[in-house]
C-alpha cells in the first residue's frame, strides 16, 4: 500500500475548480477540496465489511505531517480490529464527560459514573427496604470514611489497593467492626454497579480476609444480687441533675434500650393506666410497657419539671433535644462502674437473668425486652398473651430491687400463676 504519495507543495498550491475533488496521498488518507475553495482532511477506510469517512480538519491548520500521522494511528486501529470511529466517537464522549463532570463538582454534586455517583445511585434505589434511620447511618459512613478517598474516581478503575487504603486505618484503630461494615457496604455497592454495568468486578472482597475478625463483645451486665443491692444503692445516692437521676433510677425498673429510655416522650406514657406505649424503631413493632408503681412514682416526679415538653428527659442544653446517648454511660463511670463491669445497656441483661433464673416465662421476658420474634403473627399473639403476665413480672421486679436496695432478706420471686 503506497503512502505519503505527495509533498506538501501539492496540497498547498491546490485550486478549487468548478467541481469538488480529492488528492489522495496514499494509504486511505485525502484531501478533499472544495469548490468553494475549503481543504479538508478525509480518511476513507472499510470496516467489517462497510465503507467509512471520518475527518482530520482543515488544511493547514491541521498540516500535513499531523494528518499523516492520525491516518496512521487509524490503519492501526484498523489491523487490531478496532473500528477509528468508534475511537473517536468514545474520545469525545470523554471530552463531554470530563467537561460535565467539571460542571457538577463545582456544583458539589458527584462526578459522572464515579464511585459515589453510583453508590448514592444505589442508596436511592434500594432506601426503601430498609428503615430510615439504617439508610441515614449507611450514608454517613460513605461519607466519613470512603467518598474523601475514592468519591470521584470512576467507579470501574478503582483497584483493591485502594479499598484497602480506606479500611486499613480502621484495622491500626482497632475498629474492626467498622472496618468490616465499611468493606461490606463498599462491596453490596459494587454488587449493583456489576449488574448495572458500571464495572466488572468488586474489588472490595479481596480485602475481606485482610480485616482481622472481630471478637464478640458482650455488654457488660452485674447479675449477682448482693452486687445488684450495691448498685442500686449508688444509684440512688447519685449526685447528678434530677433530670439524670430520674433516667438513672428508672432504668432498672424498666430495662428497656438505653436509646428508648432517653428518648421517651411524655405524649406514650398514660401514668393513669401505668402503661409506656411506643414504637421500636430496632425491631418496628408497637410495644408496651408496663410502668410498676415505683416507676410511676419517679415519672410523677420528673413530670412537674419536664412534663410541658416533649421529652420526659430532655437535653441540659436546652437545644430541644433528648439527653445524650452517653449520659448514663458517664453516671455509671462516676459511681466506680467501668464500661467493663456495668453497662447502661447491661440493666436489660442483669433483668433478663435474675428473671429468667427465678422462673418467669421465657417468652414473657423477650417480650418484655422487645425482642422481636420473627414470625410476625407470633409477634401480635405474643403481645396479647404475655401482658398481663408482664404486668406482674415488672411489679415484682420492682418490689425484688427495691428490697435489695434496702438489705432486706430476699428470697426468690418465683413466677406466680
């Protein structure tokens, strides 16, 4: 195949004429030369077993030797079996791309196909199997932990090394937990851009078996009763606000979540009827709990201070919100209890094995904890079989504490027909 059949003289002292023409110089490549007097590069080839055209520019802006060189860049193309205008096309496809892409950063919205585009993409599509709150906490962590490293890299050039220079800080800090939830949800994520066609593989699940497994760890729970008599004597003589003192007392009357007890709002308690009504949003039930007259008593007290608000133990500061998570956390480390011998959640655990030890009804007391059972229709027969059962195991709970806040003989209290 002959090439580069002219020099550039050729091409410079060309004529339009009364009819367009072409100079080939060999090798596909032509100029085409109108008779209005335009000069453009044309290169004719045949591909799979159809005739094509695409254009180089004008001469001489684009010269001779420029135009040489991108027919030669195409025959090669061409002997690899790549189609040049499929080449050109998917360059100026990139070229709007990165141009668009330009636009939406500065407009803080995600680049186009990048890790995070496609990621939220998929929260979107996906949000509504799971509760809001779950939603919220999985975008934070994205947010937090992965879209400041790989964000904006396109989602199908992101490589395992990278993945693992996200969790491997979380490894050095010992939040393996995180680590794997991270890793986990970064992989679910590529699970839809695979099926979507964004990308073809998950680069994520080699770094699964770098992550170190996680020991289970157990909320730490007080189940001896003389210990128990202790603790609940600490807690009474506890010097904090009376809004702590209130949700310190009553948390092991009630031994529902901590989350649920600093939230409890006065608009699900009727004190009259010694019932707690709300939804739990961990396992989106309705639940009721019964209220024993001890704690009635502290909600009658807490009630003529907070009583006009929404929460019954709202937040010091007065922002409109409920105490902080932390706050019986802090009064158990000031009383002596590290997070190692007493927990704010381990009152549920203390209750559910003294009560379980003195042979109350298993099924009455996950009831009582709010454990969801995973049959559905179970879940409504349990609700109304076990309240009134309930009922007497909470007063009775009460009644055992408090005789062991005051050193009094205690004797098993014993499920009662």
């Amino acid at each position: 195949m002959a090439l580069n059949l002219n020099k550039d003289v050729v091409y410079r002292t060309a004529k339009p004429s009364e009819k367009d023409y072409s100079i080939s110089d060999g090798g596909g490549l032509f100029l085409f030369v109108g008779k209005n007097g335009s000069k453009l590069w044309r290169f004719v080839y045949t591909f799979t077993g159809k005739r094509k055209k695409i254009a180089f520019g004008a001469y001489p802006a684009v010269a001779l030797e420029t135009a040489r060189r991108k027919a030669e860049e195409a025959r090669e193309n061409i002997a690899n079996n790549i189609d040049p205008s499929a080449v050109r096309r998917a360059a100026k496809d990139a070229r709007l791309q990165t141009a668009e892409n330009e636009k939406r950063i500065n407009a803080g919205l995600p680049a186009i196909n990048s890790f995070e585009h496609i990621t939220r993409e998929w929260i979107n599509a996906t949000g509504h199997k799971i509760r809001d709150i779950t939603r919220q906490k999985k975008v934070r962590r994205f947010e937090l932990y992965v879209f400041p490293a790989i964000g904006n890299k396109p989602i199908a050039e992101i490589k395992s090394p990278d993945v693992f220079s996200i969790i491997k800080p979380l490894i050095a800090k010992n939040q393996l937990e995180t680590a794997h939830r991270v890793n986990s949800e970064i992989s679910a994520a590529y699970a839809y851009a695979i099926a979507h066609g964004f990308a073809d593989y998950d680069p994520a699940q080699p770094v699964t078996k770098q992550i170190p497994a996680q020991k289970v760890k157990h909320n730490a729970a007080i189940t001896e009763p003389k210990e128990v008599a202790q603790l609940l004597r600490d807690i009474f003589h506890y010097q904090g606000t009376f809004v702590v003192q209130c949700a310190f007392r009553l948390s092991p009357y009630l031994f529902q979540r901590p989350g649920e007890i600093r939230q409890m709002e006065w608009k699900d308690i009727d004190l009259t009827a010694k019932e707690w009504r709300y939804f739990v949003s961990k396992t989106e039930i309705q639940h009721i709990v019964p209220l024993s007259k001890q704690a009635v008593n502290i909600l009658e007290e807490i009630n003529q201070l907070t009583g006009l608000g929404r929460y019954v133990f709202p937040s010091s500061r007065g922002d409109g919100r409920p105490m902080s998570d932390g706050t019986i956390r802090t009064a158990l480390r000031t009383l002596g209890y590290g997070s190692d011998v007493m927990s704010a959640h381990g009152f549920r655990t203390t209750a559910s094995t003294l009560l379980n030890e003195h042979g109350w009804s298993p099924d009455a007391i996950e009831r009582q904890l709010s454990h969801m059972p995973k049959d559905q229709v179970r879940a409504a027969y349990n609700r109304a079989q076990y309240l009134n059962e309930r009922r007497r195991m909470m007063q009775t709970w009460a009644d055992y504490l408090d005789d062991l806040k005051s050193g009094a003989q205690v004797i098993p209290f014993r499920m009662q027909g």
